[in-house]
C-alpha cells in the first residue's frame, strides 16, 4: 500500500509540474513574479476587478500553491505590468455567483476581511478556478493551522484561524440592466443607425432616414450609459 501510494503522490506532482511549465511558457513574464517554491496550478483568462482601480482589468487569473493571482505583461508599445495577488490564508469566502439572464458568464467573490475582489469568466472558466481555489486553500489551511499552533505554543498568545468558507449564489438580475439587454440594445441601435443612413441615401429624403437614425443613435447611447453606470 505504501508503494501505491507513494507512486499516486509522485504521478500527481509530475502532472502538477507539467501543467506548471505551460503556465510560465504561456504567461509573459510569470516566472519573474512568483516567489520561491511557488508553483502555478491553473491560469484563465478573466475580469480582475478588486476596486483599486477605477476600471476592471482583462488578465490571466492564476492559482498557485501559495495564493490567487491577477497578473498581465505587455511589452508593446511600453512595457506595463499589472499584478495584484491574496493570500491563500487570508481569504475568508469565496462565492460563485450566477446571475439570471447572463447564462455564458459566472462571477466569483472573494473575501478577504472587508476587501472584496470580483472575478468575472466564462461558465467553464469560473468552474474551473472555483474548483482550483477551492482545493488549494483546503490543502493550505491545515499546514498553515499546524504553522500557527506551534507558534502560538511558543509564544502562548490565543487566536483563531479559520478555514474559507466556500458557497454558491443566484443572483436575480431585471433583464433590461442585464448585460444581454444592452448588447442587443446596442446591436439594435447600430443596425437602425446604418438603416435610417441607408433609407436617406437611396431615397434622398431626410424626413425618411433620419428618425430611423435618431432612434438608433438615442437606443446606442442609452445602452452605453447603463453599462458604465455598472461598471
């Protein structure tokens, strides 16, 4: 049994070494952010939005053996770089949220105290990385716990840590504010733009093309504003 099982371990940490060097081969400059004995586990592609910045930040979202990761490098035409990371043990939740009226996409909450972070993929994605999140912080939480209460039998000072707690939301959303909504509001307004400029051309009268125009001008607009009024 020991054999077995000592054959298990080494097949898992081969397969976690090969998924960790397509990482670091796929993602620019990777390798220089992590620290030592860091390894990444998954890398998606998502919506990084911890509201330090004014706006979301499209990057890959990366789960390591130490913590979650938002991170991009781009070379051209300047060099930027945008990391931001938590810490596996000071995450207090994580929530997979779905909203109504938007089936391709997930959004996931962590908490980390009062600090929340907003990750938003595909269905696929979000599964993916709650499912990596999940397994990463349950295997860090009892070495960090064992770290911990050796020091606290140390030094003799009682606190607490707890594990992350993991759960799944519905969130029920009006269709007209739903992203949805304003794409096809925004679809709708452009393609009665190009029809009332189209009516106005052949008929060259602009009593025919332009409410059609208006229309689709004022229908474009409207689906703009709402979509940075949720941003």
């Amino acid at each position: 049994m020991s054999n077995v099982s000592n054959m298990s371990n080494m097949s898992t940490i081969s397969t976690q070494s090969r998924t960790a060097q397509k990482i670091l081969r796929r993602v620019k400059g990777l390798s220089d952010a992590l620290h030592i004995d860091e390894e990444p586990l998954l890398a998606i592609p998502a919506i990084w939005d911890s509201g330090k910045e004014d706006h979301s930040a499209p990057c890959e979202v990366i789960v390591t053996n130490q913590r979650l990761i938002g991170y991009y490098c781009v070379t051209f035409p300047r060099k930027r770089v945008f990391l931001e990371d938590i810490q596996f043990a000071g995450i207090s939740g994580v929530t997979l949220r779905h909203k109504t009226f938007e089936p391709l996409f997930r959004e996931l909450c962590v908490r980390e105290g009062s600090r929340k972070l907003y990750i938003r993929a595909s269905r696929r994605h979000s599964e993916d990385l709650y499912a990596a999140l999940r397994s990463a912080c349950e295997q860090d939480v009892p070495a960090a716990r064992a770290t911990f209460m050796h020091e606290q039998t140390q030094q003799e000072q009682p606190t607490a840590l707890n594990a992350p707690v993991f759960g799944r939301q519905e969130v029920r959303t009006t269709f007209e504010r739903s992203p949805l909504a304003m794409t096809l509001l925004f679809m709708g307004g452009s393609a009665l733009e190009v029809t009332g400029f189209v009516v106005w051309e052949a008929t060259q009268s602009l009593q025919a093309g332009l409410p059609l125009f208006i229309a689709g001008l004022v229908a474009v607009l409207t689906a703009v504003l709402v979509w940075r009024q949720r941003a």
